[in-house]
C-alpha cells in the first residue's frame, strides 16, 4: 500500500481542536488503489512527527469488495512501514524480494536514492484488508543511500498495565525493535483493555491514531480515526479505552529539523529534485529497477506545480 501525495493533502476541512500541547484532527478519507483509507498526515498544518510523514489507515474492507492492487511505482526519500492488522499483503520490489506480510509482521522498505515495488492482496485471500501504511522521512545522512528491506516475523511486546504495546520501531516502556530508523524515532501498536499511563520520552513529539475506540486520551474523549498530535515535554500519556478494549497506534520521533517535500510518491527537497525523479520513473531508469508484477506499472501524474498556485507540499 502507498500513498500517493497529492495537493488536496493539504487542505484543510476541519480546524484543528483540543486541550493545550494537543491538536486533534480527523483523517482525510480517501481511495487508493481500490481500497478505502483515511489519511491522518501529512495535514495542511502537520506534516510530519518526528520523521513520521505519511500515515494512511485502510480498511477494514472485505477482500471480497476491495482487494488491494496497487502496480509498481517507485519511491525515493523515505521508508515504507507496512503494519497489518488483518488479513494479508504481499510485496514485491525491484531489489528481488517478494514478501507476505501478515498481521504482527512488519515490512521496512528503504528507498534512499530509489527503489519500486508493487503489493497487492494475494490470490484466494479470505477475511479482511484492514492496516496501516506508513512513511518516514528519511535524513540527508542516508536519503542518498542505497535501497533496502527488511520483513520483522516477530516484534517485541512491552505491558505497561493493561496496556500491550507491539514495537514496531524505536524503544517504549523497556521493549525495543530490531527496525531500521535512521533518526530518534518510536512507533507502537497499543491494544488498552483498563485505564493506563505510558510512559513517553519528552524529547519526542507524538501523534496517537485512535484505531478501535472511542479511547480517552489525557481526559479528552476520541472516536475511532481521531489523530492527536502531542507536542515535545511530554513524560506520560494517560489512555482510557471505552467501553471494553481499545485500539491505537502511537508514532513519535525528535521533531524532524530538515525541511522537506512531498509529492507522489517521492520526498525530497527540492523541486529539481522532484523533476528529476519524476524523469527517472517515466524513462524507466535503472534508478528505481523493474519489479517483478502482474499489475501495471503506475504512471507519475503531471508535475503540478508547472501550473499556477501549485507546488509540492512543503513542511
Ligand atoms: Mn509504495
């Protein structure tokens, strides 16, 4: 699953609410490659969290009504964080790998200076399409580096109460990834069945996607696909799910000091880049490589920002 980015991320239809050193905000639904998500960033007025840029949440949707299909297309500039909560994806990409993802797995793409891949819901799959994708930016000590991937059988767990926390990235409450991260960074799949306090690191900024709820977060009530941005000076979090259990996903990180750009699939920063990334895809270079699909090669949009009032999304 991916994104892409396009210039209607960054309206605005909602104003941003909630208690000080905290804005809350809905996703933005969407259709990407025949399946329902709702896109929490990047926003007109939040790009990133930490180096966290792209967050879409898709499904749930019965495979039988929207299997995923999304055909070879490249990226550059960032890791794509595949996490699964039900049902089934496999990836292929243009460095070999074909890989099933299924729920408690975790893809990690690096793109750096470019790669492609295609995934899609396999053939004869049941249940349904229900995960997040998401990206990270990734820093000019490594945006230039090669490409690679790594798939996570197994994640860490740490209990914090009533809380389990799966960690996808990063370190929280003792339990630590073996994931790539390139900056200070923390992703983890909350599952809250009691009233609990998390333990946060105050360096980090945070944002909380309420996946299952509606879930209490530091007093305020939020229903399912609220996103809470959390600013830097935080040492807890308080988290109340109900009624019954509840579900989210928390993604944090040192706030991301490099500027940056989104556009498609791509984040760079510049417009020059984005040029000649975009020239790369079309001419089939062997920046991004083939992959190895079923599915059609997907076609970079016009560069919008040749027209006027249009332009890559700045953070
Ligand atoms: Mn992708």
């Amino acid at each position: 699953m991916s994104g892409p980015v396009s210039p209607v991320d960054s309206t605005e239809e909602r104003p941003v609410t909630g208690p000080p050193g905290m804005e809350v905000t809905d996703g933005r639904r969407t259709v990407v490659g025949g399946v329902p998500v709702s896109r929490s960033l990047p926003r007109a007025r939040r790009r990133t969290v930490g180096a966290w840029c792209f967050v879409d949440h898709f499904g749930p949707a019965d495979v039988r009504d929207a299997s995923m299909r999304v055909g070879p297309h490249p990226h550059v500039g960032l890791h794509t964080v595949t996490w699964v909560l039900d049902g089934e994806v496999v990836h292929h990409d243009s460095l070999g790998h074909e890989q099933l993802i299924k729920p408690g797995q975790l893809n990690l793409m690096t793109a750096g200076r470019g790669v492609a891949h295609a995934e899609e819901t396999p053939p004869g799959a049941t249940g349904a399409l229900h995960g997040l994708q998401l990206w990270v930016a990734q820093p000019d000590a490594t945006r230039h580096g090669p490409a690679a991937f790594e798939h996570h059988a197994t994640l860490p767990e740490a209990e914090v109460g009533p809380v389990v926390a799966t960690v996808l990235v990063g370190e929280l409450a003792g339990a630590r990834s073996p994931a790539r991260s390139d900056t200070p960074l923390v992703g983890a799949d909350l599952v809250v069945t009691g009233p609990a306090t998390l333990p946060l690191d105050p360096a980090f900024e945070h944002g909380l996607l309420v996946v299952d709820g509606p879930m209490t977060v530091d007093g305020r009530l939020l229903e399912p696909g609220a996103f809470a941005y959390l600013a830097p000076g935080r040492a807890e979090l308080g988290l109340t799910p109900g009624p019954g259990s509840g579900r989210a996903l928390l993604l944090g990180g040192a706030p991301f000091g490099e500027p940056i750009l989104m556009w498609w699939n791509f984040v760079a920063r510049s417009r020059d880049e984005m040029v000649e990334a975009r020239r790369a895809w079309e001419g089939e270079s062997e920046q991004f490589g083939p992959v190895e699909s079923h599915l059609g090669r997907i076609p970079a949009p016009p560069p919008l920002w040749d027209r006027p009032g249009m332009q890559p999304l700045e953070k």
